[in-house]
C-alpha cells in the first residue's frame, strides 16, 4: 500500500484536473510505456549524447546517452579523463523511467481544494509566472522582500537550475530570505575550523589518491551504500594491503567488510575518539615533529581565561633553549609542547597539555564503559591510525547527527594532526568535496553587483516563520528540496508554519509529498533536459551537462522560471542565456590560468581543474590565521569546546528524560535505492525495494510481540509512522532502522519523529538524535 | 569452447545491483524481469548477519539444459560459447524455467514467451563489454577468457547448484575470511 498511497493522491487530483479542464492523462498511464529494446540495434535515427547526472550523492556522474527517434532509450557510463573516475550507478541506470514517469508533473498547476486535499487544475506557465510574480509583488509592497523564503536544498548541482547556483541568484536578486544548509555540516564545521577552511571545501585528498592509504577510517560512513562510486578506492587500498575500519553502530554491507568494525553505541562517537587520542598521547604514539610545527600543540594557553598568550597578533610559544615565551615563528627555536609555564606573571600551560588533561580520563576501560566496545579495540583502532601510515579518516554523515557533532569532528582532525596523517599521498581527511571550494566559488557570478538575500539556516526556517521574526516570511519558493520529506519535525511545518503561509510555490518533477501541499506547482526539468555546467562532487573536474532531450511536455528548467518570474518583477537582465551566464561563471582566476572557458568545457565535457594528484596541505600551511592547524579553538572557550569534550546528545543518550519512555534510538539512514528522497518513485528500484519498512533486531521485535512482517506503528511525542516492521540482525539492539527519503506511508511520516532542535554553533539537523518506541497496530 | 566466463569477486562485490539495473534498462525488462539478479545470502558470523551477494545471470553452459528440455529448438549454442534462445520460436512453454538449474530463463507475462541473458552477444561481436559488466562500480564483475587464466578462481559455491551438471562459464574469486565459506557448505543452504 505504502508506494501506492502516491499514485492514489495523485490520481485523485488528476481525477480532478480531468474533470475540470477536460484534459485526460489515463493515455500515459500505461504501465509498459516502453516495449523490449531489440539485442542489436536497428539502423534507426540514433544519436549518443554525453551528459551529468547530479543529485546529491556528489558523485556527479558523467553519463553517454542513446538517444532514437527523439527518445532516451539507453545510459551508459562515459569516459572520464582519468579513467577511475568512470561511473554509474543503479539509480543513474534508471533515468529512463524517471524521464517518461507517468506520474511525472507535467503542466504548471493550481491548487483548487484545500491543501494537501489534492485537488488541482491545469494552468498555463504565462498564468502561474504571472500570478507568483503578482504575489511577490504584493508581498514586498506589503511586507518587504524578505516576506519570500527561498527554499532550496541538494537536489541538483547544476550551476544555473541547481540549489547552490540559480537559487542564489534568484533570491539574492529579489533580496529575500534564502533557507538552506543546516544538514550535514556539524561534524564538518569542527573539523574544518582547525583546518582554516569552510565546511565544503577541497580540504582532503582527491579519492583516487585513496588508494595509497594503508589504515582507513570510515567513521558512520555507509559508503558502500550511499557513494557507491567512491567504494572502488576504499577496495584497491585494501586489496594493497590496508587495515581497514567502520566504526557505525549498525552492521551494513559496509562494515561486513571491515578489518575491524567498531559496532559502538549511537551517539558514542566522541568518546570513542577521545579514548583514541588518550592511547595515541598516552602511549608516545605522537608525531612529534608533525606536532610541534605544524599544529597550534606549542601554543601558550593562558589559565586565566584559556586564550592563547599573544604578542600582538602571535601566539606565543616556550623556547626551550632561551628559557623564554616567544612568538610561535621565531626561527631557530625549540618549542616546549608541554609544561607549566609562567610568562610576565600569567600561568600558562601548551595547547597540547591541555588537550593530554581532556583525555586524560578517557582510558581505554572508561570507554569501554560508554561506547561497550572492547579496550583493546580502542587501543587497535588508534594504534593503526598512528603507526601504520599514512591514513585517514572518511566521515559520512551518520555520526553527524547527533547534537554535539562538531566535538566529533574536533576530534577527528586532532587524530589526524597528532598522527601527522595530514598534507600526504594515502592521507583521507573527512570528504572529498571539490565543486564549493573558494577557488570554484564565484560569488561574483552568484551574487551580481552588490545583490544579496538574507542567509537564513534552514533549521531557523520554522521559527522564524512562527514568530514572523527576524523575517515576515508570508511565501515559500522551494526548489531543489523535498522540504517535508527531508527536514525535521514534519507535523510543525505542518500544523504551524504552513498556516502562516499565504503561498507556496513548488518546483520539481513528482508529487513527493511536500508538493501536495503547495499552492502553485511547477514541473521542473530532469537533468537530461537541461544545458549548463555542474559544480562537481568529489570528483575533480569542471563539467559539462549537455541537453540530451528537450524538456518533455511542459516542463522547463529552474534558470527559466527564474527568469520568468524576475522578468515581471522588472529584474529579468540578471538571467541571462545559458551561454552567457555560463561563460561569465568560467571568468575566474583558477579557471582562466587553465584556458578554460566555456567554448573549451562545451568540447572537453570534463576538464580537470586540480592538480594530479590532488593532495592538499602538503606544504603545512593552513588557512587559519597562524597558518598551523589549530583544533585548539579559541572562539569556543566560552562554551567550553575549544578541545574535543564527551557530551551525551540531546535525546539518544542513557541520561535522556526521554530514555525510559521511548527506549530505541531512530536511525534513517541512506541506503543504496535512493539519494536522498530521489529516485523514490522507479518502478525499477521499487522491485528491489519495494516499500518501507522499520528494522528492528529480533530480540527488541520480539519483546513487543512483533513478528517479523507485522504492521507496527512508530511512535514519540511528536508524531508516528505506521509501516511493516523487517527483522534485521544487523540492527542492534536498542536501535529503529528506517531508511531515509520515503515519500509516503500508510500513515504519518518519519519525519514527525524527528525534531529541529539545533546547537547553536553548528544549526544542523540532528536526524538521528531521536528517541521512539514500536507498537503492533 | 567455455572459453568465456563470467567472474564475480564475491569479496569486492557490495551488492548494488547496479549490473542488475544495467541489464533492465538496456533491455527495458519488464516488472519482474531480470535477466540478472543479486542473490543475497546470509551468513550468521558472531559479530552478526553478514550478507553476501551474488550477481548471477545466464552461466551460458557447456551443457545447457535449457537447449536439452526445448520442444521448438528455441535454444542455440554460439562457436563462442554464448547461448541463445530465438524468442521467435519460443511458444512459452516454460520447460526450460524449470530446468535451468540457476533461474536464467524468466518468462513474460506480456509477450507469452520466455528471454533470458544473451551475454550482450552483439556487444560482443562489436567489442564491447556486457552492459552488466561495464556498468559494475567496484570492479567485481568481469569476464576472463581462457582456462588457463582461471588458476585463482574457484567454481563452486555452497548453495549454488553443482557445477558438474551444466558446466557454467561462472567463477568466483573470494578472498581474506570469506574463504571459510568454501569450508563450510552446510551454512548456507540452497538459495535459488
Ligand atoms: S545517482 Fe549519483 S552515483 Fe548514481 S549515476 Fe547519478 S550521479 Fe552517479
Ligand atoms: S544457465 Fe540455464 S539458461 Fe543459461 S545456458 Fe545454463 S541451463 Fe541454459
Ligand atoms: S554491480 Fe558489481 S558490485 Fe554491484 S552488485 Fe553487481 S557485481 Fe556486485
């Protein structure tokens, strides 16, 4: 039932839309729309056309296909530059169905019913551009321009039609509010800090230098599920010879094959990295000349209120051959890295010594205690990241949803400093991740002449509608976004902040279940429907996505709704042609000392812009103001952060309020059928994966009279999910497994389970830091 | 003439079912369809369910039950090895469904007839790989040519019928403690 509930909506309203403007789709409803492709081709009119697949698995495959007699009938992976870079996947093969989709949008529509009701008549594009841009224009009269959200998220990393490029620019044009972020970003804001960097940027080794690694690190990284084209670096590193190590509560495909697979409890993360950095401190397994040059470890931290002691701008440092406190770039010295000092009558103590009374009483056995995973593991793990060099660690994103993420990722980089696991061949820092480096970012391009809008975090989103404060936000613009699928606390977007909407305006492709609820719907292109150059994942290339196939029936590209909607508002000469908007892109530094433009891409496709290898910090230089890699971070002192700290999270930790009440900890997690909500909809991956379920152990099912396959009901305070309940012994005990991106269920959501509780230095989701309890229905 | 095998490192196989889609949309398979299919077999170890996968499509046999079983003579064994079924002839009998001891044949609800795997044959002759195999993002698909090249591979499987009765042009490469697996054939049961 659970898929169908989809089609169902949507036949109602298109029952409707039938009965009220007389035009009847049953004619697409057929479900073989494609009849068996002959074994040999016929000499028929046939073309192949090389284009990008970019959802948010960042993999951003390059992608050759057939196209006959006007229509898509074959994907192919096409050849990269570097041939380890050619890819695909299961969900890129399925690009036909998605295309011909008989539930794909088709015609700008309008609500008619009440919302969510679906009830909808067909409009014309002049009809609906005319009646947002009308509203929009009431609404900044009324209101100001900050009385429009746009909404985007990941779902497409076109530059001109994706959600990091167009939305930018269309909400910077009108000065709006623009919500985004707030996922995947707290581990990485910690980590990064040390780095000196933004969250996103080029900060790791590209992956095809992976394969030099000789410990590796997956740390709640599912990669063999979720970025399945970066698991072949992973393999040859451990076909080489590499120690290779999953640390994630759940035993997926990835773990299964793990060296060691450090099964800890959810939410334990931190303290597992603490106990690592005590053995690594404790036990003399320490870069030392990595250490002291290279990081912030020398640097005198005043007891008083835990600054670094500074002359001026510089960090000071004790030489130990003069007997004094010095700047830390002073030549010819011997910094002390640890002891107790006193300079001018302030007592101080080196970052490092600091950090060794942080971990001090994370000892193996201790936890042991917190994480229940064995002493000697802790010892292993860190042994191996220390010793058996170089290496790195992969973050995914399961360990980043939790409150206190950025601790972990604090931690993280410190392992790595201390290690000297930084700046060479075989090392993995975090996530490659090339296309929103500063070098690749033209802010210029995004923001024109002095345009702005209002960078809101997407986590804010709620309350700022709610309260109407900092912003009266009276319309929603969502693109890119399956908003009420892939965001937090579903029943209060619901229930408090749709009710302070006067409109909503939808773009995407199927009614994902956050499109029922809009009130103008518009049919966005599919990626093969679109020309433009697509800001790359982890691969390091600029690329091109040719069109393949004009846009099926009335579906049109974001960059031309935008363009549509600014034009009547008397802003349409910020949204030029492609060919314009895309060359101007191209016009920076990085990108002109290579030749590389437009013309050049429209040939090439590909083009890499990084080094070969790509293997950054190899000079130990880091962008943070002293130029070291400083994980001790000042401007956390106030919170007590500026070192790694073990906190419990917010709910799925023991100490929890709610812990007695709802004793599993939910766990939505990707998996291979879908990026995110993507691809949910694929008769092809619905075969395989036919229709939600919660994994439970055996043991916790069973305690509550669950038979595997029972009807169950997923429940908190905040909302419920009624789904089957799966068996699953690599689930453990104490953990609900549903996995993420569903659009719709016999009833509620998984996201009602989930709040939008965020700590303030990171406002991230914290998806997994949830508590429920499963019922039979 | 088994000159052309398929070789699936179980080890490096993390059961995307990529050659699997591969497969259905460049034959646009029908719903229930696969030409070839990711079996996963599950495997109790102490440290939890351990899931094993294994792509298998026609095994394009030295002795083809399904070409012994055909009334129509529908069945053909190509000088390379390759077997094909001429969906022409096929009246949907289903007789060589339940011969093929590894569920290679599928019948059609639509078309009243049964296809199956035909090794991508024009592909072939054309120099190119398999869609399946082109399309496997780790690797752990291939073809390998030539029986002396097979001294790392092993053809058997616990669960897999014995490759004594149809010479399949299928091997295996295992590695590190998925070797144990050989040692164990009871574990795992019959999965086809
Ligand atoms: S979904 Fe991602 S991994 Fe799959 S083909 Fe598209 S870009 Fe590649
Ligand atoms: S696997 Fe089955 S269908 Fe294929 S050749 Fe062997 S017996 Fe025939
Ligand atoms: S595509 Fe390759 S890795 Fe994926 S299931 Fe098939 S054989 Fe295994």
């Amino acid at each position: 039932m659970s898929g169908r509930i989809s089609r169902r909506t949507f036949l109602k309203g298109a029952a409707v839309l039938a009965a009220t403007s007389g035009v009847s789709w049953s004619a697409t409803k057929a479900y073989r729309w494609l009849s068996p492709a002959e074994a040999a081709p016929l000499a028929r009119e046939e073309k192949v056309v090389r284009t990008v697949c970019s959802p948010n698995c960042w993999q951003t495959c390059n992608h050759l296909v057939t196209v006959r007699e006007g229509k898509v009938v074959k994907i192919a992976p096409a050849p990269m530059p570097d041939p380890e870079y050619n890819r695909i996947c299961l969900r890129g093969l399925t690009h036909i169905q998605r295309l011909y989709h008989p539930d794909r949008l088709k015609y700008p529509m309008r609500r008619i019913g009440e919302r969510g009701e679906g009830k909808w008549e067909r409009i014309s594009w002049d009809e609906a551009l005319d009646f947002i841009a009308g509203k929009f224009k009431e609404l900044r009269d009324k209101y100001g321009p900050q009385a429009i959200a746009v909404v985007h998220q990941s779902g497409n990393y076109g530059l001109l039609n994706g959600g990091y490029g167009g939305a930018y620019r269309f909400a910077g044009v009108l000065e709006s509010v623009l919500a985004s972020g707030s996922v995947d970003q707290a581990v990485s804001i910690g980590f990064s800090s040390a780095l000196g960097t933004g969250i996103f940027d080029a900060y790791c080794n590209e992956c095809a230098d992976w394969v030099n690694a000789r410990t590796i690190i997956l740390w709640g990284s599912a990669c063999a599920e979720s970025q399945i084209n970066e698991w072949h670096f992973i393999w040859e590193a451990v076909e080489k010879g590499a120690h290779l190590v999953v640390i994630d509560p759940i035993y997926t495909t990835t773990a299964q094959k793990a060296h060691t697979w450090v099964n800890l409890r959810p939410g334990t993360d931190i303290a597992f990295a603490l106990g690592m950095l005590h053995v690594i401190i404790t036990r003399g397994l320490v870069d030392k000349e990595f250490t002291l040059n290279k990081t912030c470890a020398p640097f005198l931290v005043r007891e008083d209120n835990r600054l670094f002691l500074r002359q001026g701008e510089k960090p000071l440092v004790w030489d130990t051959r003069s007997g004094r406190a010095v700047p830390y770039d002073t030549p010819d010295i011997v910094p002390a890295l640890e002891g107790q000092f006193e300079v001018n009558g302030v007592k101080c103590t080196t970052a490092f010594s600091r950090l060794k009374t942080v971990v001090q009483d994370y000892n193996p056995a201790k936890v042991a205690e917190i994480t229940g995973v064995s002493p000697e593991v802790v010892v292993k793990v860190a042994t191996l990241l220390a010793t058996n060099r170089p290496g790195g660690i992969k973050f995914g994103f399961g360990a980043d949803r939790y409150h206190h993420a950025d601790l972990l990722g604090q931690a993280m980089i410190t392992l790595l400093g201390l290690t000297g696991n930084i700046g060479k061949s075989g090392n993995i820092l975090g996530m490659f991740f090339a296309g929103f480096d500063p070098m690749v970012y033209n802010v210029n391009w995004l923001l024109p002449r002095g345009t702005s809008p209002k960078m809101l975090p997407l986590i804010q989103l709620q309350d700022t509608v709610i309260r109407q404060n900092p912003y009266p936000i009276k319309a929603f613009y969502i693109t890119c976004s399956n908003l009420l699928v892939q965001t937090s606390d579903r029943n209060r977007w619901l229930r408090e902040v749709w009710p302070k909407l006067e409109l909503v305006v939808a773009v995407d492709q199927f009614f994902n279940n956050t499109l029922n609820y809009a009130d103008i719907i518009l049919p966005a292109a599919h990626y093969y429907e679109t020309e433009e150059i697509v800001l790359s994942g982890d691969v390091p290339y600029v690329l091109y996505r040719q069109k393949v196939i004009e846009p099926l029936w009335e579906a049109r590209p974001d960059w031309e709704i935008y363009r549509g909607i600014a034009s009547r508002l008397g802003l349409g000469q910020y949204f030029g042609s492609i060919e314009e908007e895309c060359a101007k892109w191209l016009d920076m530094p990085l990108m002109r000392q290579q030749g590389i433009d437009y013309q050049r891409l429209k040939k090439e496709q590909a083009i890499r812009f990084l080094p070969k290898p790509y293997i950054p910090w190899q000079d130990g230089k880091f962008k943070t103001p002293t130029g070291r890699l400083e994980f001790y971070l000042e401007k956390k002192v106030p919170q007590g952060e500026e070192l790694p700290v073990f906190k419990w999270p917010l709910e799925a930790g023991p100490d929890s309020p709610q812990a007695a009440k709802y004793p599993l900890i939910l766990i939505t997690r990707h998996e291979k059928f879908r990026v995110h909500s993507q691809y949910e909809n694929q008769p092809w991956l619905r075969e395989i994966n036919p229709e939600p379920f919660v994994d439970l152990n055996p043991q916790e099912a069973r305690k509550r009279g669950i038979g595997d396959g029972d009807l169950v009901e997923v429940f908190n305070d905040r909302g419920h999910v009624t789904l089957r309940c799966r068996y699953n012994e690599a689930i453990p005990p104490g953990v609900a497994h549903i996995q993420q991106g569903w659009w719709f269920y016999r009833d509620g959501h998984h996201q009602e389970l989930t709040h939008a509780r965020y700590k303030e230095n990171t406002l991230n989701y914290s998806f997994f830091d949830v508590r429920v309890e499963v019922k039979k229905v | 003439m088994r000159n052309r095998v398929f070789l699936l490192d179980i080890t490096r196989c993390i059961g995307c079912r990529s050659c699997e889609l591969a497969c259905k949309s460049e034959y646009h398979l029908a719903e229930g369809q696969s030409f070839r299919r990711v079996y996963e077999l599950e495997w109790l170890t102490p440290e939890g369910l351990v899931v094993l996968y294994l792509s298998l499509a026609c095994n394009h046999c030295e002795h083809p039950e399904c070409f012994r079983v055909c009334p129509h003579r529908t069945y053909r064994k190509r000088r390379d090895g390759v077997v094909i079924h001429e969906a022409g002839r096929c009246d949907g009998c289903g007789r060589c469904v339940q011969a093929c001891p590894y569920k290679a044949p599928q019948f059609d609800q639509e078309r009243g007839k049964v296809d199956k795997c035909h090794f991508c044959y024009a592909r072939l002759d054309a120099g190119l790989l398999p869609v399946c195999v082109e399309a496997c993002p780790t690797g752990a698909l291939n073809l390998r040519e030539g029986e002396e090249n097979l001294a790392d591979t092993v053809d058997k499987i616990p669960g897999l019928p014995d490759p004594i009765l149809t010479g399949p042009s299928l091997r295996f490469r295992l590695s590190g403690r998925l070797k144990h697996l050989l040692n164990r054939p009871n574990i795992l049961g019959s999965f086809l």
